[in-house]
C-alpha cells in the first residue's frame, strides 16, 4: 500500500501549528490573550480574583498540554502508510474542524469579551478542514484515475 505525500505534509502542518499552539498557551497565555484579544479583554479573561486567576492559569497549560499532545500525534500519524487510514483520518479531522466552527457560530459568539474574534476563527478552522477535503479529493482522483 502506497501513502500520499499530500497526507504527509498536511499532518505535518497541522502538527507544527498544534505544537506551537500548544506551547505558547502553555507559557505564555497573558501574551497570547493581549495578542489576540487587546489588554482590555486579556485582563477580563484571565479573572478578577487570585483564585480565578489561579484556576484558569491551571485549565489554560492542560489545554495547552492537549493541544501539544495532539500535535505529537499528528506527527506520528503522518508516517501511516494505510491509504485507507489516511482517508478515515482525514474524514474524522474534517468533522472536528466543521464541528469547532459550529461551536464557535453558536456559542462562542454570544460570550461578549469573545464576540469580535469568533468570526476569524472560524474562517481559521474552515482552513484547517478545506486543507483535508483537499486531501481527501486528491486522493480520490488519484485513487480513480
């Protein structure tokens, strides 16, 4: 069984995007809020009390430890010689990208310290899923032709 090299890179982008994204919420989340969201919002979102602080600093490194978890995987899936593997893998991603976009149009948008960034976000992961349909249509020319 042959594997497509379009698999290879995309796992390998992705994986590079999730690591970084995963480190940075890991170390450096103030900067990361003030970045993406201006002081103003970054203070509301990091909480009022040294206990709010505390406990969103504490969800902030797991997530970023998922994250950082599953950019490591990406990079070891990205070496998956199964063709049908690669195509039940880019399928699952797609959904879970679609799937955060929804989730970002209907509940994101309503939190109102998040309300300006929900659409960039969302165009955000419509990329990263067009980047698997792209592969999956790929794949399927080349499969049938």
């Amino acid at each position: 069984m042959g594997s497509s090299p379009g698999f290879f890179l995309i796992c390998l982008l992705h994986s590079i995007i999730a690591v970084t994204c995963g480190g940075l919420m890991m170390f450096y989340m103030k900067d990361i809020y003030e970045f993406g969201h201006g002081p103003e919002t970054a203070t509301k979102l990091l909480g009022s009390t040294p206990h709010d602080q505390l406990l969103i600093r504490t969800s902030d490194s797991f997530s970023g430890l998922l994250l950082f978890a599953i950019g490591f995987l990406l990079f070891m899936v990205a070496f998956v010689k199964d063709r049908e593997f690669q195509s039940f893998f880019a399928k699952g991603c797609t959904v879970l990208h679609v799937s955060m976009a929804l989730w970002r149009f209907y509940f994101e948008r309503r939190v109102e310290d998040l309300a300006f960034d929900w659409l960039r976000q969302i165009v955000g992961d419509i990329l990263l899923a067009l980047s698997w349909v792209f592969f999956l249509v790929y794949s399927w020319r080349e499969k049938y032709d």
